[in-house]
C-alpha cells in the first residue's frame, strides 16, 4: 500500500501531460480491441449479439485495467484484452454452436458461450493467482534471451501487419497483404507507413515527452484538414472506411441475468475442457513473456510472482461479469514507457474510458482517424524490429540473431504460438550444442601431481613421486551426458595407450563431487570403461558422488565389489586408499626394513637428521648432526596414545607443538552441523603438529586424533625457553626444521595448484 502511495501521485506537469496523452490513446486501442475480439467470437450466426459480447470484453478490460494499474509491480503497466486466449474462445465458440442440440435457440447459444468464457477466464485467474502464491514466477527467467528477443520482434511485426490491415480495412493475415497493394488500397495506408516511419526516425533522435503526442495531435489536426479541403465530409469518412466508426450504439452492458443461466447447455461447456486448458497454458506463456519483455523494454526488473497475482485476481473478478481473458499489455506498456508516463494514472484513465464507452457507446470513437492509430501501432512495431532486427545485427551473437530471426519468419508466415515453441527447441538445441562443447573433464591428473591429505614420510612422498603416475585421476563437472560422456571413456582410452612413456596404470579415481546428474548414455561409456579395466587389470575409484549420482551408478552396473570397484565419499579419501595400495605394491628397500627395527626416538632422530641434511644450508658431518639433534630431542617429553585419543582439541591454548615418531594422526573440523571435515592426516617419523598456533599464540582451530596406537614428542612453550638458553644450537635446528616443513607444504600446494591450472 505504501508502494502504492508513493507512486501513484504525478511528480511534474510534463508527467501529467503524457499520462493524459497515453491513457486516452490507449484506451481507445483498448475499446479498439475488445471491439475486434467481440467480433471474432461473435460473427456469423452469433453476430446479433455482437453489442454483448463488446460489452464482456469492455468489462474484462475495465476491471483488470483497474486492478493491474493499482497493484502492479511496475507502475507503467497496462492491462487489457488479449488474442491468443481471445483465438481460441473463437473456437471453443464455433465448436460450441457445433454442439448445440437442434431445438436450441439462438439465445441459448449466446448465453452458453458467455457462461463458458466465464469458467474459462476465472479458472484461469485463479490458477495464475495460485503460481503467483507458490512463487513460480521465476519460470520467466528461465527463457532464453533470444527467444524473448524473437518474441518482441514477432510482436513487432505482428503489429505492422495488423497496422497496415487496421488502415487498409482488411483482415491482417499474411496471405492478405497481396490485395494490399493494389492501386486503391495504397492511399489507404501509405500515409500512416510514412508517418509511423517519422515517428521512429525521430524518436530515435529525441527522447522529449512531447514527441509522440504532439505528432500523433499534429497528424489528426493534418488528416481532417486534408479532408476539409477536399470537401469531404464526416459521413463520407466514416463511409468510405477512414475513421474507426461507425460502431454499435449506447447499451453494450447487457449482462448475463440469472434467469438466461436455465438456457445453459452444459455438455456443450463440459466438452470445452481441452479448450480451457490450452487458455490457461497460452495466458501463462504470454504473460510471462510479456512480462520479461517489458523488463527487457524499460530495462528494470519486475516482480513476476506479484503481476500474476494481481493478474490472477483480475481474471478471478473479470470471470463474474464473463469478461474476457486480460492481463499485462508489451506493446501498450512499451508505449506508455516510450511517451514517459511511467505511473498508474495511464492505466486508470485508459479503463475510465473504456468505462465511458461501455455505457454511453461508442458513437464518439466513430471521428477518430484510422489512419494516425495506425501509425501509432506501426511506429510501435517498427521499433520492435528496429531494435531486435536491425540493432540486433550488430550486438547479438550470431547463433541468438539466427533465433530471433527464425522466431520472426515463423510468426510471420506460421503463427505466434507456434514460433515460440520454435524458439524453445532451438534454445534447448543450442544449449545442447554449446554445453557438449565443455570439457566434462575439469583436471586429468595423476598420483604425482596431486596427493590427499595425509602427510607421509619423505621417503614415501619421494615413492609416490616416482609411482604416482599409475593412478590416473578425473575431476568431473556438471551434468554428463550424451554430448558429454564420450570424453570419458577417450581419456582413459588414451592414457592405457602403450606409445606413451607412461608406466602401467593401476587405478582410475573418478571425481563425481562436482557431478549433478548422468544419463544413460554416460551409463555406457562409463561401462565402457569397467570393462576396459577388467580387461587391462586396473580398479575403479568413485568419489564424492552425491547420493541420487550414487544410486545411478549402482543401478547402471557401478556397484561396490571390492575387487574392481571401491567407493569412497570425497576424492582426498579415494586418493590416500590409492597411494597406500601403490606404497604396499612397491617393494621396500633394504634401508627401510632397517629403520622400521628401531625405536621411535631413534626413528625420530634419524628422520630429522635426514630432512636437515637435504637443506643446503647444512654440510656439517652428519655425526656431529646426528648428536645436535639428539640434544634438541632431550628438550621434548615423550607421549604414547592409543587409537581416538584426543591428542589437541579446537578452542584450547597452543601451547606446544609435537613430532610424529610413529603411527599417524588426524586434524578435523567439526561444523556447526555436526558435519566433520578432515583437513589432514599426518602419519610417519618427523612430522610435525601444532607449530603455526606454538609459534603465533593463540587458540587451536581444529581437534587433533590418533588414528593409530601412536608414539609423539612433545615440547612445551616453557622447554624452548630452555632450550634457547641452553643450546642455541638445538633451537637453531628446530627452527630450521620447522621452516623445511612449512616451505615443503608451500612447493607440494604450488605443485597441486599448477596442475589443477593446466
């Protein structure tokens, strides 16, 4: 209401001048129309109530002109009549004279199809005001560009033709135009062409709001001129065709008393089911198409949910008094943007003038020159083609110009409808196209390039360096399907190929934690690739797949079985099963099986002395480093744990940082919910926990576990102190060593980071 407050008062005289200027030219394209879908109802044998059926639409009109001008999201909405659901009222009027039983009499018929149009536009009205309800606005937004495009130059053109049809005094189809041009009917509309011609060519170089008015003034001041110096008179103009009249005289409210409803025929309204709903669904359509043209027109967003809504009850009130089917105008909206009355007030005054006609008649329509409308609705048009024909040529890419210009032909030479539909499968095929033309595939890598989270002896990194290249990895991305999921199978295919230096490969891990959804034709390559590893002795590894991926791979033949295909619910815990099967396939070396005799502080010892003694800064004999570090060692308290012992906990003081002597541990993140993230797994001599926060102060980010029965040394804030008192030497060292172990992180994290970039 308060929306409603602020935006119906006129904010300048220059305002109110083109607010008075476009809602008396639309209303009187709104009595214009309901006239013409009166009379394409009711023609033929129903033509004896032609007065009535002006007087339903002229009720549709005046109601939903009213409630959409009031309660619009954007004021500068009009709402009124419509041809599509008007069209097939047609029929359903003509399949309903079809149905009437013979004795019927001719009021019987009327009052059946008005009772029809009735139930037809309440159903409709309440549905929209249900999808409004349940926000299904957001429908809208899922058009593509280009099919909005070709609808408005669709509509552009449909107003051209229905322009020059308007000032020829013929019907408007395509197939009529020929008689157009035949010499008498030239001078007919010519002069409204050139004149809706000027009125593009200046409004493209002018933008002042008395623009369109004063040419529109000027031409009707111009054309009864004319025929004043041509000694023509009124009564010849409206004879000869060149004014909009004559029309029917005072009385068109006639509505339908309760006492005409016992004439009803309701199995002819029962058989019109079909009807109704094909009504509902092409409102619908247009509706929203309108309304995302107008957000395209004015260039401002619009709250769908709340127009269908308001044109849901409209349509609800509208049906009481059998009104015809209304909801939001693009041609007359754009025109109302175009001439700058951006408020409430157009749509008011249009529907107050529908209102004037509908009960005192519309004799005084009958002086308006067919001519200047006509000009009107072909400036309007043109400037539809003008901007998505002419301007489009340049601005759009050329696959969306192809779109619009195939939904222009098909509307042209087929029907409106029908080239929307058009302009919806070629969207979705152009979608298909382009979307098969990326990559399924976001990352190949391998075991060597890209490591999980657990951070393992040198001399293991240094295996998985070497090895790392029998697991290839696949990071997958978005939806795989038919135009997609070859790439799969060719990207295993060729890393099996045996004319590359690759060593022979062990596992495939696919990535799924990027996947939304496969088809069965990616079912089939990935097939393709089972049986390519049962074939070449190479397991598959699925990671991350969400659960509905998950139950589509178990059903396509992807199941778990222990012995080709493993599972796993991220791809860091698919990539360490992978690194440990290919460390447990390497044969150790005689050093290690050495090393694995000793005691943890000797294992310790010896680690660190080796890490120190691949920097380049140390070349001291490795005894005399050897003892260095065994003196640093004594300055650390030894802590044996069993397996789930809470070794740090997220909140406490870091107040000491551990080496790994044996076993492993792991660092998690528990969310608020309930979720746990690993963020490391830390396993062999020499690894290092808790140095960031030791160092820097502060809280511990994360819990901290042992994975495993687990041997640590520990060194407390108040030990380093001493440390650094009593030998400088050894706190030099554990320094240095710290430094080795943060700047070996930073290489294996670029390395991740490059590969993931190629």
């Amino acid at each position: 209401m308060t929306d409603l407050i602020l935006q119906f008062p006129i904010r300048n005289p220059q305002e109110l001048i083109a607010s008075l200027t476009s809602g008396l030219i639309i209303g009187i394209l709104e009595v214009a129309l309901a006239i013409s879908f009166a009379a394409l109802i009711f023609s033929g044998p129903l033509s004896p109530f032609l007065s009535n059926g002006i007087g339903h639409a002229l009720a549709g009109a005046i109601l939903s002109g009213t409630i959409i001008a009031l309660f619009t999201s954007w004021p500068g909405f009009v709402g009124g009549n419509q041809e599509g659901p008007a069209a097939i009222m047609a029929l359903m009027a003509v399949m309903i004279s079809e149905l009437m039983p013979a004795s019927a009499t001719a009021e019987a018929t009327y009052v059946t199809i008005a009772v029809t149009i009735a139930i037809t536009t309440t159903v409709t009205g309440l549905l929209l005001l249900a999808m409004g309800y349940f926000r299904l606005g957001s429908l809208a937004r899922f058009l593509p560009y280009p099919v909005v495009g070709g609808f408005l130059a669709g509509t552009g053109w449909l107003l051209i033709v229905g322009a020059v049809g308007l000032m020829a005094d013929m019907p408007s189809e395509l197939w009529q135009l020929p008689a157009v041009f035949e010499p008498g009917e030239v001078l007919r509309w010519l002069p409204g062409v050139l004149l809706g011609v000027a009125l593009l060519l200046i409004s493209r170089r002018s933008d002042h709001y008395l623009m369109l008015p004063s040419m529109l003034v000027g031409s009707t001041i111009l054309f009864f001129f004319v025929a004043w110096a041509g000694g023509i008179s009124f009564a010849e103009l409206s004879a000869n065709g060149w004014l909009l009249g004559p029309f029917a005289g005072e009385g068109l409210w006639q509505p339908v008393t309760p006492a005409a409803l016992s004439g009803v025929y309701w199995p002819a309204v029962t058989r019109q089911a079909a009807g109704i709903a094909t009504t509902v669904l092409v409102t619908t359509i247009g509706l929203l198409l309108n309304a995302g043209g107008v957000e395209l027109a004015v260039k401002s967003d619009i709250d769908l949910d709340k127009e269908l809504r308001v044109c849901g009850i409209a349509n609800s009130l509208a049906g009481l008094l059998a009104g015809f089917i209304c909801f939001q105008q693009l041609s007359f909206s754009a025109l109302n943007y175009k001439i700058g009355a951006n408020n409430r007030l157009t749509g008011l005054i249009a529907a107050a003038l529908c209102l004037v006609v509908l009960f005192l008649g519309a004799s005084l329509l009958g002086l308006f020159p067919k001519l200047v409308i006509g000009a009107l609705l072909f400036y309007l048009g043109l400037s539809f083609l003008a901007d998505w024909v002419i301007d489009g040529w340049f601005e759009l890419p050329s696959v969306d110009y192809a779109i619009v210009i195939a939904i222009l032909l098909v509307t042209a030479l087929v029907g409106f409808l029908e080239a929307v539909g058009v302009g919806l499968l070629l969207a979705v095929i152009l979608f298909v196209v382009s979307y098969s033309r990326i990559d399924v595939v976001r990352h190949a890598l391998s075991g060597a390039t890209f490591h999980s989270r657990v951070v393992r002896p040198l001399h293991e990194e240094q295996l998985l360096l070497q090895y790392g290249e029998t697991f290839f990895i696949l990071q997958l991305r978005g939806f795989i399907f038919f135009g997609t999921a070859d790439s799969l199978f060719e990207r295993v295919r060729t890393r099996m190929r045996a004319d590359h230096d690759w060593p022979r490969l062990k596992a495939v891990v696919f990535d799924f934690e990027q996947v939304s959804g496969l088809d069965s034709t990616a079912m089939l390559s990935f097939m393709k690739v089972k049986a390519a590893a049962q074939a070449h002795g190479f397991v598959l590894v699925l990671c991350g797949a969400n659960k509905r991926v998950h139950e589509q791979l178990c059903k396509g033949g992807l199941a778990e079985d222990e012995q080709l295909i493993f599972c796993f619910d991220s791809v860091d815990r698919g990539v360490a099963w992978c690194e440990e099967r290919v460390l447990a396939h390497v044969s150790a070396e005689m050093t290690l099986e050495a090393v694995t005799t000793e005691t943890p502080e000797t294992l310790l010892t010896l680690e660190l002395v080796k890490m120190l003694q691949n920097a380049q800064e140390y070349h001291r004999p490795g005894e005399a480093l050897h003892t260095a570090v065994q003196e640093m060692i004594g300055y650390f308290e030894r802590l044996d744990v069993d397996a789930g012992t809470v070794i740090m906990s997220r909140g406490e003081t870091a107040d000491r940082l551990c080496f790994l002597a044996m076993g492993s541990v792991t660092a998690r993140l528990t969310m608020a919910n309930g979720r746990v993230i690993r963020l490391e797994t830390v396993s062999g001599a020499g690894r290092i926990i808790g140095e960031i926060g030791f160092f820097l102060g502060g809280q511990r980010t994360a819990d901290v576990l042992a994975e495993e029965p687990t041997v640590l040394f520990c060194l407390a804030q108040e030990e380093l102190a001493r440390m650094r008192r009593e030998a400088p030497l050894a706190a030099v060292l554990l320094q240095r060593l710290v430094a080795n172990i943060l700047a070996e992180r930073v290489r294996r994290v670029t390395k991740m980071v490059r590969a993931l970039e190629e």
